[in-house]
C-alpha cells in the first residue's frame, strides 16, 4: 500500500513539474508576441519545437535553446550560400552573397557567445550581441536592396531574424 502511494506522490509531482514547464514556454511566447509585433505566439512554440527539451526549460534555458535553434539555421544558410556561390551567379551577386556568408559566420560566433552570456548571467552583454547578430542579417538584405534584386536568401533571413529577436526578447525579459 505504502509503495502505491509513493508511486502516486511521485505521479503527481512528475506531471505538476511537467505542467508548469510547458506553462514557462506557453507564457515566454505569449510575452514574446505581446513585445514583438512580428512574432505571434504560435510561430514562437512551432520555434521551440526544433528542440524537445524548450518543454521543460524554464526562461534562461530557452535562450540558450533559442541560440541553439538559431546556430543551426545560421550554419544551414551558411551552405546555401556557398550553394549559390558555386552555381554560377554573376559577379555582383556573388560579392553580395559573399559578404552574406561573413556575416553568417559572425553570427555563428556571437551567438555561441549570447549563449555562454545567458548561462553565466552575463544579459546585458548577450543582448547587445543578439542585436548586433540581426544587424548583421540586416546589412545582407540591404546588399541586394542595393543592387535593386529580390533577396535570394530572403525565406532564410526573416527566418533566421525571427529566432533571434525571440531569443532577444526573452533575454530582455530575464
């Protein structure tokens, strides 16, 4: 009798910390899309779902997943990239795309750090640099603005920007 009622307490304490973890991501995205007009709060938890474990972390810990997430994205447009490069795209477009790569790379470096700035407390450094991580992406977009084309990483920069302005302003909220 004595070990079914351990078993139940045990149940009961297990889902009550479930619950209030998928309660942490829920109210994280609902104050994301309430700050950021851009961001809805669905987009924000379809986001975290490239990663299981954002149901169980409380805010600091989705940063850092929402750094994670956003490495990932970086580094995959990163060889789209170098895709295009290698296709055979005029010159000027291959000078864009260049300079679109650097900042890729950047990017890639300053959210390790964001997130090593996350987990050691370090917010108001992680916040300057996920701001200057969405600078970056911005200076790409504008290089084909520059040269009057439609953006060929358009889809993966507004994507890529999204996922750090939600990691930026969690990181706000910290």
């Amino acid at each position: 009798m004595r070990h079914r009622q351990a078993l139940s307490c045990l149940t009961l304490l297990l889902f009550i910390l479930v619950s209030s973890s998928a309660s942490t991501l829920d109210d994280t995205c609902k104050s994301v899309a309430a700050r950021n007009k851009d961001i809805s709060c669905n987009y924000c938890i379809l986001f975290f779902q490239a990663n299981n474990t954002s149901t169980t972390a409380d805010k600091r810990g989705l940063v850092v997943i929402a750094t994670k997430i956003t490495q990932a994205e970086a580094a995959n447009t990163r060889e789209r990239i170098d895709a295009l490069m290698a296709s055979g795209t005029d010159k000027k477009v291959k000078g864009c795309l260049s300079e679109c790569r650097v900042h890729y790379t950047i990017a890639l470096n300053w959210l390790e750090a964001a997130a090593k700035g996350i987990e050691s407390g370090n917010l108001q450094d992680a916040e300057v640099t996920l701001r200057g991580v969405i600078l970056g992406i911005d200076t790409c977009e504008e290089g084909f603005r520059k040269l009057g084309i439609k953006s060929l990483l358009a889809a993966e920069d507004a994507t890529f920007t999204a996922g750090c302005s939600i990691a930026l302003t969690i990181t706000s909220m910290l």
